[in-house]
C-alpha cells in the first residue's frame, strides 16, 4: 500500500442500514487489501467519533479514519448536514468522504460535491457490483492516491 506504507487502512462507515452494513463488511472482507472498518448509524454518531467525544473519545479504540464512507439518507443529524460540518472544520476537511447512498437525484450529487464530496457513488444493486465498487475504492482511496498530512495534526490513522 503506497498511502499506509504498511499500516491497516481505518475506514469510517456512516450508515443506518444494518443490512447494508454487512454487505459492506462481507464486500470489503471479500475484495480489499486489510481495512480496519468502523461504523456509525447517523450523523450525530460520525460527528462525535471524527471529534472523538462520548464513546469515542479514546484514540486507539477510535482512530482518525483514512476514508469516510457517507450514505445521505439516515435519520436525525442525516449525511448531508455531516458532510458540511466536516468540510467546513479545519480539523477534519483533508479526510475523503466518498458519499455512498441510495440516492440518483442531480441535487444530491451536486449538493456532495459542491460541499467537497470526494467521490459520489449509488449503492450497487448486486453484491458482486459492490465487491467491485470496494476493490476500485481501497485500490484508488489506499493504494494509490497520497494523502495530505498536517503537521499540526496526527497524520491519519494516528493519534
């Protein structure tokens, strides 16, 4: 891994659907190199993990994630009003955040990306699609692409 330089990548998944969730876990099990996957049911959850408050205040059981994972659609704080707390925090905005949803609406995509979605995609319809979609992540998002690191922050994945 060009990115991690041996180091398991930490990928945040901030998702309501439990169902989804372990398509996602089975996807990324089945076709990307080694991942410590996180996940989180809403945008109050993601927001107090990337800001480690409340159960996620500690670093080593919480590390700072090299990749968010971002359905739109979920219940009280939802991925759009996450989204633009994060890019909008100094502290948080060079963490990618590919959004991954359900949704094919122009206002959603553009809304992503006019706020700094790194990436939009649509939730696959098939398992094996999805296989595919995680195997074209982690090799882009954990392999290939260079990642900023702050020198007044931990550089990602550590504390």
């Amino acid at each position: 891994m060009t990115l991690l330089r041996g180091r398991t990548a930490t990928i945040l998944i901030a998702d309501d659907d439990q169902d989804d969730c372990v398509l996602i876990r089975d996807a990324f099990l089945e076709g990307s190199t080694a991942t410590d996957l996180r996940f989180v049911e809403n945008g109050e959850a993601l927001m107090e993990y990337l800001k480690r408050q409340g159960v996620y205040s500690d670093s080593v059981r919480s590390p700072r994630p090299h990749l968010i994972l971002l359905d739109l659609n979920m219940p009280g704080k939802n991925g759009r009003d996450a989204l633009l707390e994060i890019k909008s925090d100094p502290n948080l905005r060079a963490i990618p955040v590919v959004v991954l949803t359900t949704s094919r609406r122009q206002d959603d995509i553009l809304f992503s990306y006019d706020t700094g979605a790194n990436s939009y995609i649509t939730k696959p319809v098939t398992y094996e699609e999805l296989v595919e979609v995680v195997k074209t992540l982690t090799q882009y998002w954990l392999e290939t692409v260079e990642l900023p690191v702050d020198s007044r922050r931990a550089p990602f994945g550590e504390s």
